[in-house]
C-alpha cells in the first residue's frame, strides 16, 4: 500500500462507475450496458474527461489498448450482472445481497427489485459517500435497501450485521469487482458465510482475475497494479480457470458456469462492436448453494 494513501470512498468503485457512465451515453443500439444514475459518483476531473470528445480520446489513447480491454470486460460485466439480476428477479427473487457493493445502483434502476429487501454490504467509507449521493440524488434512500458497514479485511460477516436478513429466503449474492481486493482467507470466509446463512438454491454471482494477473505473470497485472495499487486497492486473490470448479464444489456449491471473454464476446461484442478489445484474464462465474 503505498505511504502516501489515506482511506476514502473506493477510488476503484468510482473507476467501475466511469466505464458504466461513459457506456451510457453511446446509442441505444451500440451501448453494451446502461447505468444513468453512474455519472453522478464521478469526480470533476472524470466528468470533465468524459464530457469533452478530445479529453477522452486523449484519455484512451495514454492508457492504451489493455487498459481499455479491462474497461470494455468491466462493461460486459456490468451487462451480464444486470442480465442476470433481471431474470432472477422474473424468477421469483426474494432477497438479494450485494458484497462489495460500491456505487451498485442496482436495487434504483432494475424494476422488480423495489419489492425484494436489498442488503448492500460495503466498506464504511464508500458506503458514506453512496448513502449521501443516493440521498442527492433521490431525495431519500429506499426503504427496501439496507445498508451494512463492513470491512471485509478486518470483520468477519456474521448474522448479527443482517438483522433483517432471512436465511430461509433464496437469495442471490452478488459480488462484482469485489474478490480480487480480499485474502484468500477473507474470501473463504465469506463463501463459508454465504453456505451457512442461505437457504439451499441460493446463488452466488462474482467475477475474478486469472491467477496470472494476481502473480502479475501477464501484462494485465503489471497494469491493474499501477493504477490500484496507489489508491491502496491491491489485487491479492485470483483463480485459474481451470480450477473454479473444483475450488467451489469444495466449499459447498454445484451447477458452476464459468463464462469467459470469448463467452460475452460473443454475446455483446458484435456488429458495430466487434473490434473494440476486451480482457482475456476477466471472467464470471456463479453457483447454487448446494447443502
């Protein structure tokens, strides 16, 4: 961590925002996901970045074509996450938990979910900063979001930070952008938490980095390290794809789909998007709680 970093509101969380704002405002037919209430968590400099044409093709020309593949995978990601959020709630969706939950706006733009309890699970201070641009702009929050201060690294969850949770609900978990920044010890805890306090069918949804990003054995974590690392968000757990199954099969889950690049490239990247690069080292993955 570097010496220079204080803890704030997620600098990584906003960064995820900028892709979903900027996404937003491509055409309809051309946008791979859309979040109109992202801009709003943006900073200054990002909003000034993305609202001047040549600022933001300056931008992506200094980052370069893996940097923009990152962004491109962490858009498809927000798609896949929103695509399945919906169905699940067509589905009969009970209660949903949202780990790592960022500048998620989920539970205010997918209609269905003002009806299901909505737990967002976050660190204190990226909470704080969400709660007040959630009050600016709804005027208020909802009354079926429940907001949970956590600090994954240093708290363990336990039932007594879910008052209103029920474990006899299916529920789906969701946990995007969140893994990769949490020990190994940290994640097995909260899948240990998610099998224990679930009702069996429950689902999770997350996403990772392959192994090699996270031993920076590939170019992809040289990058990530120099844009997370400074803000104090280091990667510390990654997966070979090879071994997801088995590494959730152990601790407590069936009916594993593993989707990769080529997966939501060939779902969203297609016609007028077809060259835009994506990142080979992202991928998604959700399971059913099996006891």
């Amino acid at each position: 961590m570097s010496k220079d970093y204080i803890r704030g509101p997620s600098v990584m969380a906003e960064l995820a925002a900028s892709h979903r704002a900027e996404e937003s405002t491509k055409p309809v037919d051309e946008r791979i996901c859309y979040d109109q209430y992202a801009v709003y968590f943006l900073s200054p400099d990002a909003l000034e970045i993305m609202k001047d044409p040549l600022k933001l093709k300056a931008f992506k020309e200094q980052v370069g074509p893996l940097a923009q593949g990152i962004g491109n995978s962490m858009r498809a990601r927000a798609r896949y996450f929103d695509d399945f959020v919906k169905k699940s709630v067509n589905e009969g969706l009970e209660q949903l938990v949202i780990l790592g939950a960022g500048y998620d706006t989920r539970a205010y733009r997918i209609e269905g979910l003002e009806d299901v309890k909505v737990f967002e699970v976050d660190h204190p201070d990226t909470q704080h900063f969400k709660i007040k641009k959630i009050k600016e702009i709804f005027g208020s929050t909802s009354d079926n979001v429940v907001y949970v201060p956590v600090d994954f690294e240093t708290q363990a969850l336990n039932q007594d930070l879910f008052e209103e949770y029920d474990s006899l609900k299916r529920t789906l978990f969701v946990m995007e952008g969140l893994i990769y920044y949490l020990s190994p010890k940290s994640v097995d805890q909260i899948l240990s938490f998610i099998v224990g306090n679930s009702s069996n069918g429950s689902i999770i949804l997350f996403d990772y980095f392959h192994q090699c990003v996270i031993d920076e054995t590939c170019e992809v974590g040289k990058i990530f390290r120099h844009y997370a690392e400074p803000v104090g968000e280091t990667l510390k757990f990654g997966l070979k794809e090879e071994t997801v199954e088995k590494f959730l099969i152990e601790r407590g889950f069936s009916n594993i789909e593993n989707v990769t690049s080529e997966d939501y490239k060939k779902a969203y990247f297609q016609g007028i998007n077809e060259n835009r690069e994506i990142c080979s080292q992202v991928y998604f993955a959700h399971a059913v709680v099996d006891k």
